[in-house]
C-alpha cells in the first residue's frame, strides 16, 4: 500500500500501461471500478505515457462518465542498460476516481 494524496492505496488498484491494445488497459479499469473500486491508478512509463493517458480519457469520457481525473505525478526513472549504463526514462502515474 502507498499513499496518495492522503488515500491509501493497494497494488491491486494499479493498472500498469504497456504495449498492449488501448482497450485491454480500458477493460481492466473499468473492470475495476464497476467491482466498487473507488480509485485506479494508472502507472507507465516511457513510450506508453501516450497509451497511459489515452486510458484514462477513454474510461473518462466514454465508460465510466462520473469518472475524474485525481492527481498526475511525473518523474524520471533511472534504469541500467546491459551494457552497464544508466538511461533516465520518464513516468507518469495517473489517478481516476469513481464520484
């Protein structure tokens, strides 16, 4: 669990943006908040940051209508290479709240 502007939150309630098709994502979010979660996080990184906030405008406008748009965290993420170097990767965490 972690917190989130003063919300507690699980991994459970995260929804992590990868490659896959948009409505994959879109399923799962929704999946989620039609079970009675309140609030998802969606978390990517890198390329799928596009993917990430395209999920959220998709659950938003056309799935979930009462949906909102809670907080928007971005940061930079230092990974390792297999040759051994460092690369800064940019993130972004989106949180979707169920009214």
């Amino acid at each position: 669990m972690y917190l989130i502007g003063g919300t507690m939150m699980s991994e459970e309630n995260t929804v992590y943006i990868g490659s896959k098709p948009l409505m994959n994502y879109v399923l799962a979010v929704v999946t989620q908040m039609n079970n009675g979660t309140s609030e998802v996080m969606l978390k990517a990184r890198g390329r799928s940051i596009s993917r990430a906030v395209d999920v959220a405008e998709v659950v938003k406008n056309k799935f979930v209508l009462e949906a909102e748009v809670g907080e928007i965290n971005i940061s930079t993420e230092e990974l390792s290479n297999r040759e051994g170097s460092n690369t800064n990767v940019s993130a972004i965490e989106i949180q979707l709240t169920n009214k």
